[in-house]
C-alpha cells in the first residue's frame, strides 16, 4: 500500500502536463481528488439546499398546472336531430292514446286530457263519458300536413253492445263498434308531441287498392314433385317442429324454426312463381346459383281442428344440380312491370 500511495505521488510530481492543466497539490486516492473537511461540508449543504429547494419549485409549479383552467376548445354546434320518436311512430302512438283517453273524459274531468292538448283548460266536457267498452285503439293514417304537423286518423274498436228484444233478429245484434276520429298533432319546441285541437269524429277512410303481386298463376300442389317434397318438408320443420330445415337451406343461410311450434301439421296447397306459369313442371337440372322465386299457400292445422291458410314467399338458389332454400319468409315480390299480376 506504501509503494502504491509514493508511486501516485511520484507520478503526479513528475508530470508537467497535469500542471499545466491546473490540477493543484492535493492529496488523491483510487482516482478522486479529496479536499479539506470544511470545504467538503459546504459544498454538500449547498447541494441538499439545491435539491430542496428544486423540489419545492417543481411541487408549487405542479399545483399551480392543475389549479389553472383547462383551455376550451371550441367544439362546433351541430343542429340536434328531430326526436327519433317524431320521425317514425310518435304522432300515431300519441294520437291512439290522446283518442282513448278523450273518450274516458266526461264533465269535471277535463284535466285529465291536459298531457295531450294544453288548450283543455277552455273547454267543458257537458255531460260525463260514453259508456264504451274499448277493445283497440289503432291509427290507420297518418298524413304530414307541414313540417312538424301532421293529421292521425285513429280506429277505435268498442266490444259489441249487449242485444235487445229491438235488436234480435235485425242483424245488428253482437257486431262489435267501430269508430274513427282524426287528431291534428304538431310537434312542441322541446320536441314532444302535442294535439293541436280536439278529436274529430270522421268517416271510415276509403279502402286501397289490392296490391298487385309479381307470380304467375298457382298451381295445385302435386305430391310426387321434388319441389313440393322439399317445400313440405322445409315447413313441416319450420311450423310444427317435425324434422330438421337446416339440410335444406343454401350455405349460410340460417332459419331458425317457429318455437314453439303453432302447428301439428303442415300442408303445401298451392304455388306460385314469379316469370312462370308452371312453377311444378318438368325441367332440366338447374345450374349453379341459378335462382327463383315462389309464392307458396299453406294449410296449417292447430288444436281443436282449427286450420289457418298462410302463404310465404320463398327464395330458391341452385347447388350440385338440386334447389335449395336461399331466403324464407320475406315480403312477397310485387307487380313492377305495369301488367296486372295474380293477387
């Protein structure tokens, strides 16, 4: 250790260059250049002091980043949409329940209505309310007037009146009452709806026309047919749970069967197809995602002997020669080429 501390010494002393450098004589062991006691306190109190003192700033200065207010953004105004209930069935939903409450509504109790038309408190009910037994309230029309206007045309329903002696044998007897009454509905500032006046008592609305659909005339059901076996087959599973519809539906079609079944058996009557006239008749293999359209008639059997004809629109899209079930249960196609199609 001696020799090691006189060499460091020697070596220091011998050195011009470290001189030069402005190393000054002082005492140095494993590298480091030791300085007097004192100058060594001073110097470690004057850096605790520094760190100290940079942690308070950098504290103070975080609070005060948290306590300064967030910059706004402006975020630009975007015009509210109208009420989704307004744009679909909300002046109908109201106008069934502004007609069924009108009708409970007799003399003193003209409050009642004040939710659905805030002009009430003007008017005075004369006498108290009809005797009706309502089974069904239902709009049937609903005709936009302006913007955010609209005239509802609500069917009520009454249970029939119970027979008189006057009534028995007139016809009149267990019919039960059907009414009709148009509402004005407008929508308020907050985008509620409210009735801009009383019930009206109307007429029946006029019938429409029949829809014109796009098949070609039905035929009977023949049951050798592949294509009626199939069919029979599709709707045996789909209303009465008696089999399987999946190995007849194309790849990736699903079609989830009726649960629970409503039926006990099922029957192909008739069918009809769109562009053809003979949707039974002999063919050759089709090819490939080669497609059809059918109208198919059922009879469905329930408890009790009570049968129910259905018809369901079937799509058919053709795989290693044989048909398959591509879509069931979509809306019947219409008649869009302005010939007369069969109803």
């Amino acid at each position: 250790m001696k020799g090691w501390l006189g060499g460091r010494r020697r070596a220091r002393q011998s050195d011009p260059e470290l001189e030069e450098q402005g190393f000054e004589d002082g005492w140095e062991t494993g590298g480091w250049v030791t300085t007097s006691t004192g100058a060594a306190a001073l110097v470690t109190t004057g850096m605790r002091w520094g760190a100290w003192t940079m942690l308070v700033v950098g504290s103070v200065a975080g609070v005060l980043a948290l306590l300064r207010p967030a910059a706004s953004t402006a975020v630009p105004r975007v015009a509210a949409d109208k009420p989704a209930v307004l744009q679909t069935a909300g002046p109908a939903g109201f106008a069934e329940m502004y007609v069924t409450a009108f009708l409970q509504t007799g003399q003193g109790q003209e409050a009642a209505l004040a939710a659905y038309f805030p002009a009430v408190r003007d008017v005075a009910f004369p006498s108290d309310a009809e005797d009706l037994q309502l089974e069904q309230a239902a709009a049937v029309r609903v005709k936009d007037i302006s913007h955010a206007y609209w005239s509802v045309t609500v069917a009520i329903r009454t249970a029939p009146e119970k027979t008189t002696k006057a009534d028995a044998g007139t016809g009149s007897e267990d019919q039960p009452g059907l009414r009709y009454f148009q509402v004005p509905v407008r929508e308020a500032r907050d985008g509620s709806p409210v009735a801009a006046a009383l019930p009206a008592e109307v007429a029946a609305p006029a019938s429409g026309a029949e829809a014109e659909l796009g098949y070609g005339g039905a035929v009977e059901a023949v049951g050798s047919s592949e294509l009626v076996q199939t069919l029979q087959a599709v709707f045996a599973a789909y209303l009465s749970g008696r089999g399987d519809v999946a190995p007849y539906l194309s790849p990736g079609v699903k079609v989830a069967p009726v649960s629970p079944a409503p039926y006990t058996e099922v029957k192909v009557r008739r069918v009809a197809e769109v562009g053809g006239s003979d949707p039974l008749g002999e063919r050759d293999a089709p090819t490939d995602g080669e497609r059809r359209q059918l109208l198919v008639h059922l009879d469905a059997a329930a408890g009790a002997g009570v049968q129910r004809p259905l018809t369901y629109a079937v799509e058919l899209r053709a795989r290693d020669g044989r048909w398959e079930i591509s879509a069931l249960g979509a809306p019947p196609s219409l008649n869009t080429s302005g010939n007369e199609g069969v109803k």
